[in-house]
C-alpha cells in the first residue's frame, strides 16, 4: 500500500508517470527539486522528475535466474514492479526492513522499485550547490555519482548528498535493461507463446493419449486432457439449487461467471462423501459455450499413454445404459492399474447430466433480472477462450509458475529412489524407469538457482519433450490447472538474459493480489544442456543407461 504522505507532488513527476493524466496544467514542474535518502549511514538524492512514488516496501514474489539486487516482483495497481535492493547493489551488510524503510519507485522505462533505509525530504536545490563527485569517497562507485549537492548546517557545517544515476546502476547490473520500456502486451509474440512447441509436441505424441486422472470412490477415471478446462479446489460455500436430482450440488462463482457443480459420486450412483481439502473440481466445456464443474474424490495425475494400452469398453459393458460415458479402459502397471477413460460428449448426453444442466438453466431464466451474473445458456457464448492461456500452476517453496498444458506430458510422484547414471551431467539428479524407457530427472530447484529441500511426499515429476528427448522436473507440488485470459497476462521484466527467454510473462491473479510466473518449457535446458544429457543417455557407447532402467524397474 502506498504512503500517502510520502508519495511526490503531482507537479513533480515525469511526463512518462502513470499518474499525469493532463490535470495538473495549473502547476509548474520544478526541475530543481530533488528526493533525499539514506543507504547504510549515507546519504543520496535524486532528482524528482522521474520519481512516481514512494511506497512501503510490498510483499514480493522472487524471480528465479535474475540478478541477486532483484529482491523480486511486486504488484504496484496492476502493474509488475520489479523490487531492487539497494543495500545488495551497494554490497552493504543486510538489514531487515523496519517502519521506516520505503521503495523510491522510479520511471527507467518501466517502473522500478529501490529499496532504501529510510527517505529523508523533498528538496529545492539551487544549480551552484551541486558540484562534481569525482572527489568523494563513498560506498557507491563515482561512475554511479552525478553530482554532490552540499548543504549549510546550522552548526556551520555542510551535508553532503550524493546524487545517483540510477540508469547507470541498472545498466551495471541487468543487462536486459534495454528491452524494459517494452509494451507489456509483448506476452503475445508470435512463436514466442509455446504455441508452436505445443503444436510439434502435439505431433510428436499423436500416437498417445494424454489424460487428467482422477478417483471417485476408490475407481481411477481419466478425461481427455483437451477437454479439461481447468482443475480447482472445492469451495467451502456452494449455492445451492431448489428442486434439483442430489448430483447437482449447486453453483459457486468461478471469475465472475456461475459454473454448476455435479457430483461424479452422485451421477454414478456411488455412495455420498463428506468434503474434504482433497476434493478437486474438473472444469469441462459445454458444447455450446459454458462450463461444468465435475466434483472428484481427489486429482491424481497427469498421464501420457500409448493408445495400445487403452482398450475399447467389453461389449458387454458398453451395451450397457448405465456405462455409456466410459470409451476405453487403460491398462498400467503391466495390467495392475486400470484407468477409466470417460468421453466428455457421452457424459453430457447423460440424462442425469441433461436434468441438471436444464434445472441450472431454468434457475438461471428465473433468477436474471435479481443477479449481477447469469449462466444462461443462451447468453454463454465462447467469447474468450481463444484469447486465454491454459496452464498448469507449481510452487516451489512460496512462489508460484505455471507452464502451458499442452507442453506438459505427464505429472507422476517421484519415486523413493533416483537411480544415478555414472558419466551423466552433474545437473541429473538420476534416471527413474517410466513405463520401460529411461527417464532422466532434475531438479527445478537447483535448475533455477534454489535452495535444496528434502524429498517429501508432496513433490511431483512434471516430464516435457525437449529437443526430442523426455525429461522430468521435480518441483515441490503441483497447485492447479487454470485458463487464464489474455488480459491478466503481462509481460515480466528482462532482468537477465537467461531469466527473459525462460521467464517472458508474468500472470496477475485473484485480483491482482498474486503473480505466477509463467514459463517456457523449451528453456529448461540450455543447448549446450540438451546435447550433454543426450549423448550420455542414447549415445552412450556402454550400457550404462541400460543397466540403470534395469535397476529402477
């Protein structure tokens, strides 16, 4: 939240600031006005012009491969505010903030925000009171000094303020800076979205079936993961609908639209289950615009399966009324594991379905003139979709990233044991045996730059296809599948050459009270990263990968 009391005078920001809308013609700009600040005992100023605001220092999301001043990004009125360390920059001891400790945000293209101990006053400065810096010994290099503005004291003697470049400062130490004043709509860049990653992964696996798996009361099912709008938690509050079949069990609101919960347990005749912080909503689409929200026992996994392992419905089985939703039926674990695979298009044509999407409607008919959103299905057109992102949201420790779905080939646990590959490179945490192929694994923490954590049951396996070859990411756990729209997507800083190709946008969420960051798959991996891992695993000339998967298996 900004501090009202320290923000600028509107006459004194720059033309570039976010707040000169044109009424401020009345007023003078005082290009002699200065900002004043303290950094680890010492004192600096900065001309008022380009200085926007000046805020308390806000809660940070981190950014992985950007430089060590970058503290992380904030969230500034839906804005993406990188936050900078001056104390790091200046390499001073650390301090923690405290109440008087403030960012100066500061318009270099974008809006940066730069931490400082504590900010002083708005000063007028006369041109003779600023001389050159060459001479002053300070803990921040003259090349980042414009100038000294030295001040009388009442007992006769001077304060010294040293003013900052803070162009020059940025330059030093991001070296994609250059690339920051660019509209952030640049998210949208053809070829640049993993849209022609997924297309030729698409082409790549047509010969599988790529599944979200999920149980209802102990039985594994499996939705065609093209059908699968997005997957959320079970709300604690559900609306619920007068004279409607007990597997509809109500509405809540999902983005300012309604979306109709049905109850898999009820619709299939299974016995009831209280809910639980397990129980997941499969978001599907109706076929002419809309949603439904398939309440499940619980999300399981992410799954890539040769089309040869799913087997057409028993006749016997398929014939019957009561099993029409079910397609196929997929055999993993050498036959140990059975996976029921359910058509979406089957599943709508239920009659169960078909009452309670006809008992929403009607509700939402009777109900239009009295509420702020309605889910006829006559006014639910599928305006948006094509301009949202699908995505699969992972934590690593606090933050969050998101990956597109469709670069994702598999979510699976991550096994007890990581068998190591002799002559592998050092960033391999191991190789785990995936349905009898060699699957090497590495570790999301240490591939971004973060601190190690011990193995526990929460974490996940997310494999992609890169340069060809499969391989894994074990990240702390897998949070959520969403569609994000287009609009909530901005393009994230470029802070470092690495970070800007990996890390290119930046999704603002639930009120733009929380950033995800979201990846590209294809820089995972550096070139140089790809060749290594494939020669030690496919070109290896002993059987040394070989060997391995006979261990793991």
């Amino acid at each position: 939240m900004s501090d009202p009391t320290l923000t600028p005078p509107r006459a004194a920001l720059g033309a570039g600031s976010d707040t000169d809308d044109g009424d401020d013609a009345g007023f003078t700009r005082h290009d002699n006005q200065f900002v004043t600040f303290s950094v680890a005992g010492e004192m600096f100023a900065v001309p008022m012009g380009p200085v926007q605001e000046i805020i308390r220092v806000p809660e940070v999301a981190r950014l992985p491969l950007a430089p060590a001043v970058l503290d992380g990004l904030a969230n500034l009125r839906g804005r993406v505010l990188p936050i900078i360390n001056l104390r790091r920059l200046f390499q001073c001891e650390p301090q923690a903030h405290d109440d008087a400790t403030r960012a100066v945000v500061i318009n270099l293209g974008q809006p940066l925000g730069f931490v400082v101990d504590r900010v002083a006053s708005v000063l007028s400065v006369e041109p003779h009171e600023i001389e050159p810096a060459s001479a002053i010994q300070s803990i921040v290099s003259a090349d980042y000094l414009t100038g000294v503005i030295k001040r009388p004291r009442s007992d006769g003697g001077l304060d010294l303020l040293m003013t900052l470049d803070f162009g020059r400062l940025v330059d030093s130490h991001f070296a994609a800076i250059d690339r920051l004043g660019r509209d952030d709509g640049r998210g949208a860049r053809s070829g640049e979205d993993g849209s022609d990653a997924a297309d030729a992964q698409d082409d790549a696996g047509s010969d599988e079936l790529r599944l979200v798996s999920f149980s209802v009361a102990g039985q594994e099912y499996g939705i065609d993961i093209a059908d699968v709008q997005e997957i959320v938690q079970l709300p604690e509050h559900i609306t619920a609908l007068p004279n409607v079949a007990h597997h509809v069990l109500g509405l809540i609101s999902l983005r300012q639209r309604l979306l109709p919960l049905v109850s898999l347990r009820g619709l299939f005749g299974l016995p009831d289950e209280d809910p639980s912080e397990h129980h997941r909503i499969v978001v599907i689409a109706l076929p002419a615009g809309g949603q439904v929200g398939l309440v499940t026992d619980a999300v399981k996994e992410v799954l890539s399966i040769p089309r040869s392992q799913a087997d057409a419905m028993p006749g016997i089985l398929a014939a019957d009324s009561q099993m029409q939703e079910f397609s196929s039926i997929c055999r993993l674990d050498e036959g140990k594991r059975l996976v029921s695979i359910i058509a979406t298009d089957r599943l709508l044509g239920l009659s169960g379905m078909r009452d309670a999407l006809s008992a929403m409607a009607s509700h939402d008919a009777a109900h239009q003139e009295n509420t702020a959103v309605t889910t006829h299905r006559s006014e639910i057109e599928p305006d948006s979709n094509d301009d949202d992102t699908q995505v699969v949201i992972f934590r690593l420790g606090a933050e969050e990233f998101a990956v597109p779905i469709m670069s994702v080939q598999e979510i699976v646990r991550v096994p007890d044991v990581l068998t190591k590959v002799p002559k592998t490179p050092h960033f391999i945490e191991g190789v785990i045996n995936l349905r009898g192929t060699v699957l090497p694994v590495i570790d999301q923490r240490t591939r971004l730059g973060l601190n190690a954590i011990e193995r526990n049951d929460g974490q996940r396996i997310m494999v992609y296809l890169l340069g060809g070859l499969r391989t894994g990411f074990i990240v702390d756990s897998v949070a959520e599948v969403l569609r994000i729209p287009r609009h909530q997507i901005a393009a994230a800083p470029d802070l470092s050459d690495e970070q800007s190709r990996l890390i290119s946008q930046v999704a603002k969420l639930d009120g733009d009270q929380r950033l995800v960051m979201l990846l590209d798959p294809n820089h995972l991996l550096q070139g140089r990263e790809m060749q290594a891992m494939s020669r030690a695993l496919t070109d290896s000339p002993t059987d040394e990968p070989a060997d391995a998967l006979a261990r793991a298996a």
